[in-house]
C-alpha cells in the first residue's frame, strides 16, 4: 500500500496515467475487442501511447485550453483522446453519439471546440456535416480507416498515425519529450479537466465544468467506499459522453488501476459482456428491466419441469437471498436450498447474463422496482443504489454493502454534505461539485446557493434510517386542484414496474383528478400477444387492442391499491388512462437522451389527448409529427381509446384532512 | 505372353470349342440376371415412390421366404398339409407382407419423412437387423428347404442335347424366368394401367401431384412397399427353390447396386436389363476367366463391372445427361 | 483489408477480360448466342436482361464452369482454351451465387477461410500437428479474414453455423468469401436478390468500397434497375442469349432495344419461345 | 449448467481457435483421459479391458476413419471392412518379414498401405458421387476380402487361412500374442486411439478439414473457390483408409489375436456405417459414441438376463439384440437424425445457457 501513496496526491489524470505505467506497467489497462479477439493494452503501453498522442496533438496545434470533441462508441483511441488532451491541458468535450447533427452543431459550437476526436467515418461524416456551423473546428481526428481513404485528408488526421507521428517527434527530439512531459505536469488540480454536456430535461444542453482535483477527489472517496483496486475489470459500454461512464469507467479505471474493456460493437456488447465477466458493473434501472424482461420471456420456453424449478428457486432466493447477501442469520435448511439453487439456478443465469464475477453493481438515474431489484440482489448479485448528478461528478449519495434498500438511494458518500431545503429540496456540497455550466453564469447561480451548496431540482428526505428517499423533481410535485400532493414520477414510476408498461407519463396537476399516459413494452407485449393468439400488425393495433387495454386496465388498478395505502398519496389515484399508439422517443424530443420523459413537451404535443382523458370521451383523434430513423420525417394519425381506471375508496377523513 | 494368351484369347477358344458349355453357362447367368433383376425391380419400385434406398430388400426375400416356409411346417405339424396348406400359408405370407409394408409406413417413413436419404437407407438398415433378429427367433437360424410340389413348382431337369453337347434347364429355373417374366409384366400393367399405378408414377414426380390424384402419400408409401414385399416374396420362392432359403441370402441382395447402378435406380427396364448384364456377365467371367486367379471372382466381378461402367457412363443405361446447374 | 495481390501489370482502364463470339449450347438449346464484351480494369460491369437471358451462364463460363462450344475468352492477355473452375479461382477470379451456395454446415468464419484455401500451402504434415507453422499459417489468415469480417460488419455471426442465418446476411458471407480469395475479377450473381431497401444499401455500400479502395473489378448481375444505374460504370444487356445492347448506363436507358425487352419482361416470363431466336 | 463462462475472454487467435475453447470443457476432458488412462486400467477387471474397452477403442477409431470420409468428405463408402483388411495383412506380413522392427511401427505403417489401396478405390470418386460412389467402394469390399481369401502369401499360406498374431514386445513387456495382459493391449490402444483422435481433430479443424467440408456442403462452390476435388477426395479417402488400416491392425493383433478374413466381411462395413451415422456424421466425439453405443449395448443386452436372474436362451438373447439394436437404430435416427453427437451438443449448448432454453 505504501507504494499507491503517491497515487494520494496526484491531481490529474495524466499524472495517474504515469504513475499506474510506473506501479503497475504489465498489467492490462485497457482491452478492445476487435478483429475477434481482445486485445489488451498494459498501463505501460496506454501511458507510452497517450503520451506519444499527446506529442501529436500538439504538433497539430492542439493547445492548453483548447477544447477537443470526443464523439464516439467507446473505443481505446477515444478514451487516450481524453487523456492526451488533458495531458497538454486541452478540454475534452465528449458528445453522444446519436446527437443529431443539430445537437452536435450546438455543443460543438457552443463548448468552442477546434478539434475532434470520432470514431468512424459515420461521425467524420456528420461533424464535416456541420462544420460549416462551427468556425472554429479545425483539426478531426479518426480511429477507424473504414471508407474515409478518399476524403480530403487536409484537416482529417488517423489517429494512430498521430500517435505514430508523436513517437517519431518523441524519439527524435528529447527536447520535445521533456517539454511534453512538463506539459503534463504544469496540469494541476484546478485545471479544468472535461467538459460534460449534459441533455436537460428542459432547453438546450448546459456544458458542466469539472475540475480535476475535483474529479479525482470524487473518484477516491468511491474507490475506497468499493475497495475497487487493479484485479477489477469493467465493460465500458455507457455512452462516453455521459458522466456515468466517464466517472465509473474512465475517472475510478485512473485512480484504481483496473482494466476496462471495450466492447466490439452494439450488437455484440451483451455477448463482449459475458466474455469479459466484468467485476464492477453499472446500468440504469431500465437494462436490470429489460433484461429480467428478456429472463422471464426466456424461461417462459423452457420445459414445465425447468420451469418450475426455475420459479421454485427463484421463490427460495426471494425469501433467502438478500438476508444471505446482507450477512444476515439464515437457518441451515434456508442456506442449504440456496446453496442448492445456487448450483442450479443462480450461478447459471449469472453466468449467462455475464453477471458471474461482479463484485459490486449499481444502478441509479430512476428509481428502480422493489421486486427488480431484489430479483437481483437476492441472485447473490451486489446491486446496490446511488444517487448523482452530472453537477456532483456523479456521486452524492450511494448504498454501503449490508445497508441496501429499494426504496431509498443511500447515506451521502464519504465528504458529501446534503441537506434539504425547506421546499424539500436535496442540496449538496461535494468535492467533485462542478465549476460551472460554461459560458452561463446565469444558470450557475441559479443552481448554486450561497454557502456553496448545489440544488438537485430533486425533492426527497431522510427517512429513519438516515438514507436520502427521491420523491420526484422538485418542480414536477405539484398538488391537484384539491389541494392533495400529486408526485407524477412516483406515480409513473409505479406503473413501469410492470413489465407490460414500458413509459408512463402522469399529469393532474391543477386539476380534479390524476390520468395518464401509457406505452406499451412491445417486447413483452408482444410475447404476450403471441402466446394468447392475438393477431396484429403493428404496434399501434397492438397498443390499441381491447385486451390489452383491459390488461393494463388491470395493472393501474393495482397501482391504485398501492397509492391507496400511502396517506400522502392516496388522493392522487389514476382515474382515468390510455394507451399512446406510438413509442415515446426521444428523436421526437419526447424523451431525453438518457430516456427520461420530457412531460412538459408531451402535455404540449399531445393536448388533444389530455382534453380528452379529462372530457370524459372515449376516444380521441391525434396526428402528430415523428422522425424515422433515417431522419426522415412524417405524419402519424391515430384514433387512441380511452378508459376507466378502478380506484380504491379514500377515507373520508384523509380526504378532509 | 502366356498370361495376356489365357486372358484374352484362351478363353474366347474355349467358348467356340465347347458351345455347349457356353450355352449353359449363358442360361445360368440368364437365370441368376432374372432373379437379380427381381431383387432390383424391388429396389425401383421404393426408390421411385419413396426415394428410399431399400437396404432391406434382401432381408425381405428372405424374411418372406421363411414366413412361407415356416408356416407351412407349422401347418404340417398340425397335420394340415398338401397344395391347399401351401396356398393358404402364401396368402397368409402375403398378408404379412403387408403388415410389414404398413408397420415400416408408420413407424420409420412417416417420421423419418423429408430426412437425408442417407439417414433413410440408414433406418433401412435398421428395418434389416429387426428382422433378421424378428426372423430368426421365430423360424430359427437354420436354411430350410422351399417347399416346391406343394406350390406346383416343378422339378428335376430338362437335358436337351445341341450344339455338340449337353445342356442342363432346371424346370425351377424354366419356372422362374417364367414368373419373374410374368410378374414384370404384370407391374408394368399395373404401373401403366390402373389409376393407382399412375399415381405411384406421379409421385415419383411430385408429391403434389400424388395428392392431386386423391392418394396420400402414406397410402402410397403403403402400396409401394406392400409391391416390393410381395416381389420379395415371390423372389424368395424362385430363389429358395434354388437353393435354401437362409440368411446368407441377403447377401445377394447387395448384388442389386451393380444392377441399379447398370438400369438406374428409377428404371424398371433398366433394372432388367442389368440384372441380365450382371447376371451373365457373372457367370461368364467366373467360368473363364475365374480360374486364372484362383475362383470365385463372383463375389466381386459385378461391382467392377457396375463400376467400370460407371466411369464411362455416370448417368447409367437408362439416365439422362448430368447437366449441373448453379 | 488487403488490396487483390496485382501481378497482371495491368492498369486501370486496360482490358482485363475479353468475350469474344463466345456461344453456349446445352443439348441443343442456344444459351448464349455470338456473345462479345469485355471487361475493363477497375469497372463495375453489369450484365443485365430479363430471366433466361444467359446472365449466369455467362458468369459460368468466365469462371471455367461450363466451356463454349465457340468463341474466346481472354484474361488478363491470356487467350484460354478451356479452363477448369479452381484454375480460374487461382488466376483470381472469384463468384458469389445467385441462390445462395454457401457451405450450411460450416460457420461464418469458416466459410470465409475455405475463401482462403489457394492462399494456405501447409501441407497434411503441419496439418496433424497443428502447432507450429500450420497454426501461424491459420492464424495469418485468420487476421485476413476478420478484416473482412469488419468490412462487412458481420462480427456478430462470427461464429454462427451460416444455415441459421438470415437470408440478407447469408448473402453478405457469401460476399466475404469471395472476397477472402482477394480476386482481381468479382462475379457477382443477383448480389442484392431478396433484399429488403436497407440490406441493398448496405450492399451497394460494399461493393463501392471494395471498387473505389480495392480497385476489384466487378462484373455484377442485377435485377434492381435503379442499383445498375447507380452503380456501374458500364452495362451490358443481354437477351435470350444475344447482346443486344453496351454501354453506360445512360447510353443502355435510352436504347430502344432494351426498353423492348424490359417491357417485353411480362411477355417473357408467360412463355420463354424459342421463337425469338429468329428476331 | 458447469459452465463459467463468463470471464473466459481470447486475448488470441490462437486461443480462440483452440479445439476446447471452454475452461470447463478442458477440464472435463482431462478427467475424462485421467479415468481412461489410470481408473480403468486400476481398477477395470478383465472383461472389461479385453471385450469392452479395447474393441471399442478400436472400433472407434475404424469409426473415425470412416467418418473423415463420409462425414467431413461427404463421400459413403461400404469399403470400410475392407480397408481395415488391408491393415490387418500389411501388419502381419510386415511382422513376420522384419520380427525384429517393433509391432507398433508396423502397425502404423500398415495404415499407409490402406492409404495406398483406399486411394486408388476413390479414384472413381472423380466421377461419382452418392450411393454410385458406395458402389464403387463395395467393389473394394469384396474385392478385397475375395484377396484375403485366395492369396495366400498374405497369410503365409496357413492351412487355416487364418493369420494368428506372433507374439512382441515393447520395453520388454509382451503386448501381442497370447502373453499380453489386457491392461498393457488397453493401454497400447489407448494411447494410439488417443493421439490419433487428436490428429484427426487437428487435421479436420484446419485448411484440409474445411477443404473436405466444403466439398460435402457444396463442391461446386468449393471448386470456384479454388478447391480441386479430385486431390482433396483422394486425400480423404487415403486418411480415412489409414485410420481404417490401423484399426484393422490393431484389432488382429490387440484384440482378437488371430484373424480369418470373414472378420473384415461386409458386416463390419456396415457395423462401422453405424457408428457413423449413429453417432453423428461430421463429427470426431460421435464416432465414439456410436462405437459404444453399437458395440457396447450387445454386451449389455447380452448379460442383461443374467444380472436379472432370468434365463433366455443365447440363441434368444443373441435375436434379441439383433432385434433390439435395429430398432434402436430406426429410434435414434427419427429421434435425432443428425445422430448423438448432435444430442451431445445440444445438451452442451442446454447446459451452456442454462437455465434457458436456448
């Protein structure tokens, strides 16, 4: 442990970088699946790598201060674009991938950016696309030759021969090498390290500016809260522009020094999973859903006998599982049936799903469902909650080994200080706290209180425990015209716990009662469909049939019975619901990027709709416009139903009081 | 020199020498052809209609052959025996023939439908080892001798005196030809004449057009293999007859690929034909040209016949040009 | 991936493959009749026409598959007499089928090495040891084949026994077995059969990439109009086993004689006469 | 349901190409060859070394060598007695002109002149395919066999006929003839069963396996590809007929002791046909399953009544496994056509992704 000390003090990740090539130079930092195989880089050879990158960026012009796109799947060349950046103290500004050329023209503008870093010719396509949009770009960089060997290589630059270029400018002036390295080390840790655009729920993307003595601290206090060290591995498959994989994969990967991984592509990142066997891994709620989804669709096939095993033991892990987990006491006969279900059931799916060697999972960005998550915390996996922002550099409060919960998120890491407005508001102060929003010192200070604490826009509260409980944002808890509390994400996020329901948007506030919007899971849905012989077409029919409507008829009454037994809640059961013809989407600008509902956009987009769940009609006609997939643009026309909902009595008096 | 002499020559000035013995071993191998050709004929029959290749055609000449027999011992040692006994036991032969045809339709064919033909002439083989194991529990593995008055199949011999000798025609193989003959044309009537031959002969084509006529296929399945059976049958008699009628005669079956691959393997003339060539061809080689290396080339001379054939002509007598298309 | 190994000298724009007069008889029956055209470096060439027009028997015949009764072929300056189909494989022509031919029991990846067959010379000994040379040599061509394996972004089906693929994707190995051969000359039968609009685009996609940062020359045959339009550079039409037009593709839309027999597509398919023979 | 796959990432081609990708499947391979070469011997009784485990050994292997040809090669050959007939003589002939040379050189050298003789047997196979070709290899059956019976210089002109094993040695332990323990037999065999298994794996798994399975799948493509068929089909058939030729040899002279030529009659052409088809065409594990299956389920018929205290006559016994075996043969190819090497691997893949299905 001695020798990691000077990994203590060290405040920005180039620094890091060299001192894993220094502690640790063989063992593997980074692995990419390519060609088939996986090909693994060692710290030494990623240090030497950037190092020499960062001589070529320089030779290109890259200065300190400058900004660098970074748009890409996660891929090595991307992830050393980040740190040869920060190694000559220019700013990376990584962007979604999927940004339509609008977006990208806009962060891209906005953050000021004169060079980027993509991965393939699709991107190299779509940033030439803009470039006319953003003056100042005037470098980008490629990784993967495929079909760019005709463009016009003026300002278009691979990145290996960059790195290639770097070498030879390194090994032919030991001058330059020593001024190279002095660039890394004038870095310190008031140097801005990123720039994260973060997709808001509301307006344009605001640029979040990290610091990085900041991220570093940040990443240490949970590095140390997960006891996460050089034997851990991950697969880095969240999008590089989100603050989850750059604070899991790339910021913890620098202060642990363990390996991450890369995966091949989309389409194969589940079977680059299950090779790898990550130890540290993250999703949001939404992939543990999808692929428990995808787990009972599955079984649903197997033979009776298996079957029936398979919920058997399932049944036993729900009753033992999470004790066992938790270090609880089980009596003999419990242990021993799991320990047998372990051998039949759970080390197999775990094995399956890739999930065998994880040590320590998370989850956060929505509330997850109790039974989801204990489906798999009682599987022997650790999966535990935390709650973060882009603002806090991820981290503010997150769940301790033996003290995990469903319903709440976790104490405040270690050096986070949260309290709770008066409103009810969640406020923060942490060391990985952001500098500012670029460029908008407006927005700033409105997120900032005096004493330096940040406002999540989140209302929740402590509850006996001492572990935070997320209602909804602040802004969206309203209170229906009678005055009762209405929380339409609790409520929505009531809904999507079942699997058939894959989006719900509830509104209500202002008014006599609560109604709401559904989307069907047009996997689940579907299956559904097909083993009881309901034939249709699409899936507007399939959103419109009768029995699915009663179907989910069925599910918001039960919702209803829950929000019936929560004093606070019970005034705002569903009345009324149906069910959108067509998938939220956020090409529509109906979700965000991180596939979090727009409400406000939809209440809009969809008033007819509205008019009619509150009119008392059954039925309501909606044209709306969408964008294909090509970017192509359309009409889609739809006649929707709509239905009645069973609610529960409320007692008189709850209602009075 | 002595050698090329006994092969090439030699025997060519025996043959003229002694016509006699040409004349007899020509009628030999004219009557071994006529019962391969039966063999083959039922060979044609499964694989124009099925597309089976029927291993256990042997097996079936000789199952057949021990069901009459044995019956008719049973018979006999119930006291019941003569002409009447015999028939009785045929009619009951055939009838088993059937049941076997139907069991084979249901329990191998129809599972096995739409499968590799290599995966079918494997479970054929299957068919062969269950009744051999079937066959030989109940009538025992012991040859028995075809019963021959009883069905009015005469014996003892013709001694004719010509070509400058003597020339020995068994009446069982005067008999033969002339049943086999008969039989032949009968399935050639069958096959041109009635509406279920037309059928069998559109399947050959094309299953659908099978159905169209009103036959199933599993009926016709039923048919083809009933036919086989019953040529098997009347095979095992001809042959038994002969000889005995034990196991090893399934053996001879295996000289049916020489002759398919002669005819062709959906060709009922050409599955004459080639039994005639093979069965003379046989003989002859055997008589003069066998004893230069020692006898017995029988065993093998009709497949490198079949396959010396083959190099030159791979579609055989009757086939068409192989036109590969891609 | 690596360019077609260029020993022919030839530069782009020079013939590389020459028909002449080359006729074509199955047992009586004109398949192609006096046929002439060539091929020329670096081109995308398509042969079009309606169905039994000969198309495929004219790609048979450039690869060695079926021999002429009369006529020349000449490739790459060699007038050939007749020519087996691995002899035209090693002189680099390659071929993908217009149903389908792949190898069913074998996976992706092993179908596109069998592409690399002419290219591995280890003989049975390092075979049945495996270790050693026969495994570097593996392994070298294994390298190959999963740059094509990248090119084609058939990495998910890797290893996926190629029967249980979808047809679109079958097609797509097919592609990359040809290409595994590194051909000088690509034949390509009915590349886009079957396909729905974003498989064709993939494909059409492909084999501009392979002509513009290959250099392969490419004989295509094509029934999407609006894919040979776009894609090739010259366009022979054929017909009942008779040239009836070449050019490009401008000069081939506007040439009476093809807007005949396209329209006479309807007619054809009711009833191929040997009438037309005589016209 | 064993399997741990997760984790089990191939940093190279070489690992991923490996013949057992799979930790677990390693590992139980090495069990599997730890039984083989150390329980059974420990702890096999004598029964069950000379009439189970030996013929079965060698059985496999004639099956192996079959299925090179028939399964990978797509080539049908009913020559296969034959071909091991070829063997048998060449070690005995061998054996007897040079004692001195060790048994097991000539027992393998024996397989290159089956080679010899099952290439020039598949020359046809350049014009004829299918069951024309199974023709064309009967020819070979009963040409062959007929050699066996009338030239005598290949039994040194025995009044029996038959050939009878001298007895050699190895490091000085007898391991033919009437002196040679079952065990030394079982382990001789084992061990060429065992290398030549991962030869045949090798070969099958590399340019000259894909280039006969090309052929079976689809020889015209494979011919455009550049595949000439004619050597390829004749390197099929004279591997094939080595494996062939050494198992012969090994069954005269480490299982059966002396030998007529009714051993090498059709019957056995078809008995390995069996095992081929059985146990799963294309595939080297199925060649042992349908080798136990067909060869070990007799015995275990056959001692069946005993073990039940029944009494059923041999001759009975002996209709019933013929009865039982055929219709297990019809069961298992409407079961599984593809044979139990493909049960194999589905229960394999079942296992992989348990708990699912698929």
């Amino acid at each position: 442990m001695a020798q990691t000390s000077d990994l203590v003090r060290l405040d920005t990740f180039a620094k890091l970088l060299c001192e894993h090539a220094r502690l640790r130079p063989d063992r593997a930092a980074m692995r990419h699946k390519d060609f088939g195989i996986w090909r693994t880089w060692t710290w030494r050879e990623v240090a030497e790598n950037v190092r020499a990158y960062a001589a070529g960026l320089q030779a290109l012009g890259l200065t300190r201060g400058a900004k660098i796109a970074i748009i890409g799947a996660n891929r090595p060349a991307l992830y050393w674009s980040i740190l040869a950046a920060q190694w000559l103290g220019a700013v990376p500004v990584p962007v979604y991938a999927d940004a339509v050329a609008d977006e990208m023209a806009y962060v891209l503008n906005h953050a000021e950016v004169t060079f980027a870093a993509v991965q393939d010719q699709e991107q190299v396509d779509k940033v030439l696309s803009v470039a006319e949009q953003v003056p100042l770009l005037s470098v980008v960089l490629y990784d993967e030759p495929r079909g760019l060997r005709d463009y016009d290589h003026t300002r278009l630059h691979r990145i290996e021969s960059v790195i290639d270029n770097g070498r030879k400018l390194l090994a032919a002036d030991a001058a330059l090498a020593a001024a190279i390295d002095g660039e890394r080390d004038r870095g310190g840790a008031d140097d801005v390290s990123i720039i994260l655009y973060t997709s808001g729920t509301t307006g344009r993307s605001k640029g979040v500016i990290l610091s990085a003595g900041g991220s570093i601290a940040a990443a240490r206090d949970t590095v140390g809260f997960d006891k996460l060290g050089e034997r851990d591995e991950v697969l880095a498959y969240l999008p590089l522009a989100w603050v989850g994989d750059h604070y899991l994969n790339y910021a913890q990967a620098l202060v642990a020094g363990f390996c991450v991984a890369c995966p091949e592509s989309i389409e194969t990142a589940e079977n680059d999973l299950q090779e790898i066997g990550p130890s540290f891994y993250f999703a949001p709620p939404r992939v543990f859903e999808a692929l428990l989804t995808r787990v009972t669709i599955r079984m649903e096939d197997a033979g009776a006998l298996k079957r029936r095993m398979f919920q058997y033991f399932i049944g036993v892990s729900r009753r033992w599982g999470e004790k066992i987990l938790n270090g609880e006491s089980v009596p003999l006969g419990g242990r021993l049936n799991y320990w047998l279900g372990n051998l039949l059931v759970y080390a197999p799916l775990k094995n399956v799903l890739g999930f065998s060697r994880i040590r320590v999972a998370y989850t956060a960005g929505e509330a997850i469902g109790p039974d989801l998550f204990s489906f798999y915390r009682s599987l022997g996996l650790n999966l535990k909650q935390l709650y973060g922002q882009t603002e806090a550099f991820l981290y503010v409060t997150a769940q301790p080994d033996g003290q995990i919960r469903a319903d709440t998120v976790g104490p405040a890491v270690p050096n986070v200080d949260i309290r709770i407005s008066e409103s009810g508001e969640v406020l923060y102060r942490s060391p990985g706290q952001f500098i500012g929003y670029y460029k908008d010192t407006e927005r700033t200070a409105e997120v900032m209180t005096e004493d330096g604490f940040i406002k999540t826009g989140d209302a929740g509260f402590f509850d006996e425990d001492g572990q935070l409980k997320i209602i909804d944002r602040a802004k969206d808890v309203g209170r229906l015209g009678s005055g009762a509390l209405f929380a339409p994400k609790y409520i929505e996020n009531k809904l999507k716990f079942y699997p058939n329901i894959k989006e719900a948007v509830a509104f209500g506030q202002g008014r006599d009662f609560v109604t709401c919007m559904l989307n069907i899971d047009l996997t689940a849905v579907g299956n559904w469909a097909e083993r009881n012989n309901i034939p249709y077409a699409s899936y507007q029919e399939l959103a419109q049939h009768p029995r699915v409507y009663r179907m989910l008829g069925e599910h918001v009454a039960e919702a209803n019975r829950g929000l019936a037994s929560e004093p606070l809640m019970a005034n705002a059961q569903i009345r009324r619901f149906l069910i959108l013809h067509k998938e939220l989407d956020a090409d529509d600008g109906e979700m965000t990027r991180t596939q979090k509902v727009r409400r406000g956009f939809i209440a809009e987009r969809y008033k007819p709709l509205i008019d009619a769940l509150y009119d008392g009609s059954d039925a309501a006609d909606i044209a709306t416009e969408v964008t294909f997939e090509d970017g192509r643009k359309g009409v889609l026309a739809a006649r929707v139903r709509i239905a009645d909902a069973a609610t529960q009595p409320v007692a008189a008096e709850r209602v009075a009081a | 020199m002595t050698l090329l002499y006994s092969i090439f020559v030699d025997p060519f000035v025996q043959m003229v020498q002694m016509p006699d013995l040409l004349a007899q071993t020509l009628w030999e191998g004219l009557v071994s052809g006529v019962l391969y050709a039966l063999i083959a004929l039922g060979f044609v029959l499964i694989f124009k209609a099925s597309g089976v290749f029927n291993f256990a055609q042997g097996i079936m000449v000789v199952f057949s052959g021990l069901t009459l027999v044995g019956l008719y011992e049973k018979f006999a040692a119930a006291g019941f025996s003569g002409p009447l006994a015999a028939f009785t036991a045929l009619a009951l032969a055939v009838l088993v023939m059937l049941i076997l045809a139907m069991v084979i339709e249901r329990t191998v064919l129809r599972p096995l439908v739409n499968q590799p033909d290599i995966i079918l002439f494997m479970a054929t083989f299957g068919v062969t080892y269950l009744l051999i194991g079937f066959g030989e529990m109940v009538f025992g593995g012991d040859p028995k001798q075809m019963i021959t008055d009883q069905l009015f199949l005469p014996r003892g011999a013709y001694d004719v005196a010509m070509l400058g000798g003597h020339v020995s025609f068994q009446k069982i193989d005067i008999a033969a030809t002339v049943i086999a003959s008969l039989m032949i044309a009968g399935l050639a009537i069958f096959f041109q004449k009635t509406r279920i031959g037309r059928a069998l002969r559109a399947v050959a084509d094309s299953h659908k057009a099978a159905l169209s006529v009103g036959i199933s296929l599993n009926q016709i399945w039923v048919i083809v293999w009933f036919a086989a059976g019953v040529v098997a049958l009347v095979t095992g008699i001809m042959w038994g007859a002969r000889s005995d009628v034990s196991f090893a005669l399934q053996i001879v079956a295996l000289k049916a690929f020489p002759v398919l691959i002669l005819g062709g393997f959906t060709s009922v003339p050409g599955a004459i034909v080639g039994g005639l060539i093979i069965g003379i061809g046989e003989k002859l080689g055997e008589f003069y040209w066998g004893p230069l290396v020692g006898g017995g080339i029988e065993s093998w001379l009709a497949y490198v016949i079949a396959l010396l054939f083959l190099l030159y002509r791979p579609q055989g007598l009757f086939g068409d040009k192989i036109i590969e298309r891609i | 991936m690596r360019a077609p190994g260029d020993k022919s000298g030839l530069k782009a724009g020079d013939t590389l493959l020459a028909v002449e007069n080359v006729s074509l008889t199955f047992g009586g029956v004109k398949a192609i009749s006096e046929v002439s055209f060539d091929i020329r470096k670096g081109e995308i060439r398509a042969i079009i026409g309606p169905n039994g027009a000969g198309k495929t028997s004219m790609l048979n015949v450039v690869n060695g598959f079926y021999h002429p009764q009369h006529g020349r072929i000449t490739y790459k300056g060699q007038t050939r007499a007749r020519m087996k189909p691995y002899q035209a494989a090693s002189q680099g022509i390659a071929r993908t089928f217009q149903n389908v031919a792949l190898f069913r029991g074998m996976s992706t990846l092993d179908n596109i090495m069998v592409g690399r067959t002419l290219k591995m010379h280890r003989g049975l000994f390092w075979q049945m040891l495996r270790f050693g040379p026969a495994m570097a040599e593996e392994i070298e061509h294994r390298r190959v084949v999963e740059d094509i394996i990248d090119f084609l972004q058939i990495e998910a089906i890797r290893k996926v026994p190629v029967g249980k693929l979808p047809y679109g994707l079958q097609k797509r190995v097919e592609l990359g077995r040809a290409l595994a051969m590194e051909p000088e000359l690509l034949l390509l039968d009915e590349p886009m059969a079957g396909m729905n609009l974003e498989e064709k685009e993939d494909m059409c996609r492909y084999i501009l990439d392979l002509n513009n940062q290959f250099g392969t020359t490419i004989a295509l045959i094509e029934h999407d109009m609006g894919v040979v339009m776009d894609l090739s550079d010259r366009v022979v039409v054929l017909e009942y086993g008779h040239k009836i037009a070449d050019g490009t593709p401008d000069v081939v839309k506007a040439d009476a004689k093809v807007i005949d027999a396209y329209l006479g597509i309807e007619r054809g398919v009711s009833g191929p006469s040997q009438e037309s023979e005589a016209t | 349901m064993f399997y741990r796959e997760a984790g089990q990432f191939k940093q190279s081609y070489a690992a991923d190409q490996a013949i057992f990708p799979i930790r677990q499947d390693r590992i139980g391979l090495a069990v599997i060859l730890l039984i083989a070469f150390v329980g059974i011997p420990l702890f096999g009784n004598e029964f069950l070394l000379a009439s189970v485990m030996v013929p079965f050994l060698i059985l496999a292997l004639g099956a192996i060598g079959l299925n090179l040809l028939t399964g990978y090669a797509g080539l049908l050959s009913l020559g296969t007695a034959g071909f091991m007939g070829v063997g048998a003589y060449a070690a005995y002939k061998l054996s007897t002109i040079f004692p001195e040379v060790n048994i097991l050189v000539w027992i393998l050298c024996s397989g290159f002149f089956a080679a010899a003789v099952g290439a020039v047997f598949g020359l046809p196979s350049s014009r004829i395919k299918g069951f024309y070709l199974a023709v064309a290899t009967l020819a070979a059956q009963f040409f062959l066999q007929w050699c066996f019976v009338r030239w005598s210089w290949l039994y040194n002109d025995n009044a029996s006929g038959a050939i009878e094993v001298p007895a050699r040695t190895l490091f000085g332990i007898a391991i033919t003839g009437p002196s040679a323990t079952p065990v030394t037999r079982y382990l001789v065999v084992l061990t060429i069963v065992v290398v030549m298994t991962l030869i045949a794996s090798n070969i099958v798994h590399g340019r000259i396996g894909r280039s006969w399975m090309a052929v079976r799948d689809m020889d015209i493509a494979a011919q455009l590809m550049g595949i000439r068929l004619l050597p390829v089909k004749l390197l099929a058939f004279a591997v094939s007929s080595f494996y062939c030729g050494v198992a012969g040899a090994l069954m005269v002279f480490l299982w059966l002791g002396a030998a007529e030529p009714a051993a090498f009659d059709i019957n056995l052409s078809f008995v390995l046909l069996f095992m081929v088809i059985i146990g799963g065409l294309g595939s080297l594990i199925g060649s042992f399953f349908g080798a136990a299956l067909i060869h070990i389920l007799p015995i275990a018929i056959r001692m069946l009544p005993d073990a039940l205290g029944l009494s059923i006559g041999a001759a009975t016994v002996e209709h019933l496994t013929f009865m039982i075996v055929g219709a297990l043969i019809i069961f298992f190819l409407v079961v599984e056509p593809h044979g139990l090497a493909r049960l194999w691997q589905i229960g394999k893949q079942k296992l992989r992704v348990w708990p699912f299905p698929y």
